[in-house]
C-alpha cells in the first residue's frame, strides 16, 4: 500500500470513514459533545456522494428518521452521547421489533444526566444491553483504537444489514477524540454486507416470514411494489399487529435467538498475552490500552497475566468467558463505571474462578499504574 | 362507489376496524383514500406514515406502503423516508395528542423545513386510545378522565400553530363537509411544501360522553353548526366568531422545498 493511504485520524472521524466504506447514504442526528465531529463530518461529507445528511430537532427525532431512512432503502446512522442516548431507547426498541438495520453510535461521557460532558466514562454498558424496555437481544461493539472505529463502523453495518437489527457502537471520549495513524483500506477489498432483497413477486411477499435457511425476513425497500406494513406492535408474519400469545412467543423469541445463536457470528475479541497467563484482565474501549500497558509491565515483574478484551460486548463472548475462567485463577475487570460488565463476567465467570472489579467514575482515563496497583494488591 | 374505493385501497382481509360505534375516523380515512383516487396516484408511490392512537390505526388499514410507528414520532419517521426517497408521496396521519402533545416538536419542526409531507391530523379533542383523558386540543373547561373538573389548559389552534410554524398549506375542515376533506387532502398531496391539514372529528364514546355531547349525531351536528367557512368567518364579529370555528384552505405561501433545496445543494459537488 502506499503511504498516502496512511492518515492521521480522530476516532470520531473514522467512524464517518468507516460508515461511508460501508455504504451509510443517510445520517441524522443532534449535536452532543463528544460526538458532534461525527455529524459535522458526515455533513460535508454526505452531500459529495449523494447521501442525505439531516440536523433533527432532537435524539428522538434522529433516531426516527433513521429507522424511516433505512426503510426507505437507505443504509443509515445517527450518533450521540449518553443524554441523547437515553432519548433514542425506544426508537431502537422499535427497530428491534420492526426489524429494521441501522447503527447507533455512543460516544460515552461521564453521568448521570449531563455529567461530565467532556470526559470519558463507560457507564452506558448496561444502558447499550438493557436501554430500551421489554426482552430483546442486542449487538453492542466496543473500539480500542482508532483503527478499530473504522473497522468496527464497517463491522457495524454489516451485522445491522444481516440480522436486521440496530447495532450500538460503544466508544468514549478518549477514543472518539484521539488522533492516531490509520492505514485506509482499500474498499473494493473490503467485504459489504447488504441487505437480502425480496425475489418473491409482490403478491407472494410475507413481509416477516424466515425463509428456509435464511436468518431473517427478505426486506424491500418503500416504493419498490411491495406495499407491506410496519409496525411496533406485535405482528404476525404478514406484518399485522395481533395480541395472539403464540405468535408474540415466537416473534420475540426469534428476535432474541438470531442474535443468540450466532454468536460465532457476532462475537469478536482480541487475546493479548494469554496464551501461557494464569491470571488475566477483562478490558474493553480506551481502558484495554492501559490494561495492555499494565499487563507488559507486570509480566516484566514476572505475572503470567493477559488481557481478553471484547470488541462485540453484547452480546457477550460467553463461550470465550468460560474457557478463560476455567483456565485462570482469577478474572479483573477494569472499566469506567463501578462494574457493570463485571455483573455479566462474573455471572459468567464466577463459579469458575475468582471475579475482581476495579472501576473509576472520575473522569479520568484509567492508568496502568492504578491497575498494576489494584493487580498488585489485590 | 364505496365498496369500490374500499376494494382497490384498502386491505379488506384487515377489517372490520378497531373504531368504536359513532367514530369519525373512517370518515376522514374514506376521504384521504377519496383524495388519492381522485389524483389517480400510483399505489406503489405513497407512503402512509402514523403515530399511535386510534387514528393512527388507519395505516394497517391501507394498501399502501404503511408505517405505524411510535407516539408522536410519526413526522420524524415521515422525515426520514421522503428525504431518502423524494419520489413518494408521504401523507402522516396522526390524532390530536400524537402531533400536538408529544409529537409538538416534531411537527413544528417539519413545518419549518417545509418538507413535502401531507400531513392530516384526526381531531377528536381527546386521547382517545388511552381512554379519554384530555389532550392539547381539549377546549378549556371540557372534562376529561384526568380532568375531572374541567380542563384548565388552553387548547392550541393547530392550524395557527402549523402556519406560524412554517406549513406552506393550512386547512380546516369537519366530517360533515367530507368532500371538503377530500378537496383538501388532494391540494395538500399537490402542494410541493409541507401541508397541514386538520381533520374535526368525533369520539363519542370517550370525549362525547364525559362533556354530555349526545351521541354521534349530535356530535356531528354539533360541528356543522359551529364550523364556518373562512370567508364568511372573516365577516362576523368578535363576539359571533367566539364559538365558531374557522374551516376551509386557510393559508398558503409559497417556498422551496427542503428535499429540492437539499438536492440543488447536491449539484454545487
Ligand atoms: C411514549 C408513549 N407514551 C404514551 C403512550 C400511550 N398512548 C397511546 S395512544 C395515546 C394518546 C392518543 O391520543 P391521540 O393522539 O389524540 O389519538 P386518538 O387515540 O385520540 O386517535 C397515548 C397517550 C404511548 N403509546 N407511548
């Protein structure tokens, strides 16, 4: 590759260069620190290419006309932080149920309410799994690097395209801010994952019926002739709401399961020093850095400890989880919040080994030497 | 001629309706359909956008691509599909609570782009799926079940609401003037801006019988006689105007479109 490929970046930005890479032709949103160079790019960015960028009124608002987006063809995104968050929940419920494929973007800063507008924080972890009300299964990515925003945006999309369903991409901060070399892809090599079109004629079109051998219902576009109906309502497979109790078992449990069941699918993660590690870190986003810091620094002292760091945090890489815990002694989870993901590691992890949580709210990044302390300690 | 537009616009296997004995909804649902029969529209080419509530059932009911979708939200989901797609034509159905109470914003704001979205709104002066209680359009002093002795807020004017908001077509009308409806919807599809369009409807079983209103009959001629047509209204005095309601096309303006706008922004790349 040559070197005019390789750009200095913000994470904010390669997440736009991400999305673009992966077909986005529409993007509304609302501005939010530290999200807002994610709109403001997207906005000059849109226009060059015959894409469609939108200031809405608010979250809600954004999150609404991307669901309308994206039924009416489009591949499309919205970005915020945590308040704007809070307001898009039950837009992304109603894309759950709706089946409709688009990706949501938290760029998370410290709260509750406006908090700490300007600093990290990883407190929307179980917001991103449990948000929006009612059961559901979710797709949550989490970035570390720069790089990682550009792939895990393309990522993002290919999954919300395939399963049909909204896909969160959980930065902070720091790494929505950060500048760091990124080497462009090439995109023509780059695997693009679109939704499956309807090859039924319009007559024969059962708008949520699973074909045979398909994960999800076939999805025309509004205005190619196949006037179906979408609701948020429980629906049957012809798309009309019904209060049958069989057919909401079996809608919400299929909702649940095509996410469930393909978790080889959907869980990506990054092992880091563990092949020989008798001890080992769980970190995930901008605070893996500083774990994988810590942990070269311990193993200098002579630690077999490593690192797994999720990059798809919901759903959660349990199977992975497992055989870890098996293997070590014990399991610390080091996150911005004050152990949310530990609930679900240690929930997973916990009757097989020890569980340990360290965590700040402050604001502040977490160093590797609070977590060679904390390790140390402990 | 009814059967007919019901056999090619709506989804029959879908009714009978979930609309109680005495509603205005399927009035006002006949004469939208009457409208885009009349204009000879594609199927194919309108989207029919709602919110939640009784009248935002009316989607399910249309064999047109539909979307129900969440309370209120029913213009920014609007927004979304025509922006992508300028070619359809995006007609919003909504009640009173849905487009003026927590839908407000949105709709203020649809206005201001002036996008081209027909939107009608189904004013039955009541949260009517949630089982009465009073909503933005609720006179003063009327009763609902979460007004007990009477309702202490004003009631918007919508349509002055969509005019100062931006709406490039205002109307009012009742569904005893159907064909006023009908005439109305077919010149908000025509106008390219955002069109409001206000429906007044009746819910006898839950705004109706709260306030003593009698029953549908009573109801409807209740609004042929307070409804006057704009010109006429001009002409009466304050103290006559005070319990007649203005009806009819009652403002127009001309300015570009926000997906034209958008679009001959696109050619400057
Ligand atoms: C976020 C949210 N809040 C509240 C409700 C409950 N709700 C459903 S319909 C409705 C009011 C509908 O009134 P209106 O828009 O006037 O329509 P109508 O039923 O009278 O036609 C309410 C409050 C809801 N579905 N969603």
């Amino acid at each position: 590759m040559a070197d005019n490929n390789v750009v200095l970046m913000q994470g904010n930005e390669a997440c736009v260069e991400g999305a673009l890479i992966a077909g986005m032709k529409f993007y509304a949103g609302y501005p939010i620190t530290p999200s807002t160079e994610i709109a403001e790019i997207s906005a000059s960015k849109l226009p060059k290419i015959g894409g469609k960028f939108i200031q809405m009124e608010d979250e809600i608002a954004s999150i609404s006309a991307v669901i309308g987006a994206s039924l009416a063809g489009n591949k499309a995104m919205t970005a915020t932080s945590g308040p704007g968050f809070s307001l898009k929940q039950e837009g992304i419920g109603y894309a759950i149920i709706a089946e409709v494929p688009c990706v949501i973007v938290n760029v998370q800063r410290g709260g509750p309410s406006t908090g700490l507008p300007t600093s990290p924080a990883q407190g929307d972890i179980m917001q991103a799994r449990w948000g929006t009300h009612g059961e559901h299964s979710i797709i949550a990515l989490c970035p570390s690097t720069v790089k990682e925003v550009l792939d895990v945006t393309i990522r993002a999309f290919n999954l919300s395209e395939k399963y049909r369903t909204p896909v969160i991409i959980l930065m902070d901060e720091v790494v929505g801010h950060m500048r760091e070399k990124v080497e462009l892809p090439n995109p023509s090599k780059i695997e693009i994952y679109n939704r499956k079109k309807p090859t039924s004629s319009p007559d024969d079109y059962m708008p949520y019926k699973v074909k045979d051998g398909d994960i999800v219902p076939e999805m025309p576009s509004i205005g190619e002739g196949y006037r179906y109906h979408v609701t948020g309502l429980v629906h049957d497979e012809y798309g009309f709401p019904t209060n049958d109790s069989s057919i909401a078992e079996k809608l919400i449990t299929r909702l649940v399961e095509k996410i469930e069941s393909n978790l080889d699918d959907i869980v990506e993660y990054e092992e880091y020093r563990l092949a020989d590690a008798d001890e080992a870190i769980i970190a995930y986003g901008s605070t893996a850095r500083s774990a994988k810091s810590a942990i070269n620094l311990l193993r200098e002292k002579g630690r077999k400890i490593g690192l797994f760091r999720p990059i798809t945090i919901w759903p959660s890489p349990k199977q992975q989880i497992e055989i870890l815990a098996k293997k070590v002694k014990r399991i610390s989870v080091i996150e911005m919040n004050l152990g949310q993901y530990y609930l679900e590691i240690d929930r997973i992890a916990g009757k097989y080994t020890n569980v340990t949580k360290y965590g700040s709210v402050n604001g502040e990044l977490i160093s590797p030497d609070e977590i060679i302390s904390f390790i140390e300690e402990d | 001629m009814v059967s007919k537009l019901i056999d090619k616009y709506y989804r029959t296997d879908r009714l009978p309706h979930i609309w109680c004995t005495g509603c205005g909804n399927g009035i006002v649902l006949r004469s939208i359909v009457k409208a885009i029969d009349n204009l000879g529209l594609n199927k194919d080419d309108i989207c029919v956008v709602s919110g939640i509530g009784c009248s935002s059932r009316a989607s399910g009911y249309l064999d047109f691509n539909t979307v129900h979708t969440t309370h209120g939200r029913a213009l920014a989901f609007a927004t979304g599909i025509k922006f992508s797609n300028p070619n359809l034509h995006v007609i919003v159905i909504t009640g009173d609570g849905d487009c003026a109470a927590i839908g407000g914003n949105h709709l203020i704001h649809a206005a201001r782009r002036n996008i081209d979205i027909t939107t009608v709104v189904f004013n039955n002066n009541i949260y009517g799926m949630t089982g009465g209680q009073y909503s933005p359009a609720t006179p003063t002093g009327d009763k609902g079940t979460t007004a007990p002795y009477g309702n202490i807020d004003y009631n918007f004017d919508l349509c002055e609401l969509a005019k100062a908001a931006g709406a490039t077509y205002v109307s009012r009308s009742t569904i005893y003037a159907a064909n006023m409806i009908i005439k109305q919807v077919e010149e908000g599809i025509k106008n390219k801006g955002f069109s409001f369009i206000e429906t007044l409807t009746i819910c006898p079983t839950y705004y109706g019988r709260k306030n003593s209103k009698g029953n549908a009959v009573d109801m409807v001629t209740h609004l042929k006689d307070s409804a006057v047509n704009i010109s006429a209204y001009e002409k009466l005095s304050e103290e006559e105007k005070a319990n007649r309601i203005p009806i009819g096309e009652l403002y127009k303006r001309n300015r570009p479109e926000y997906t034209e706008k958008y679009e001959s922004m696109m050619k400057l790349f």
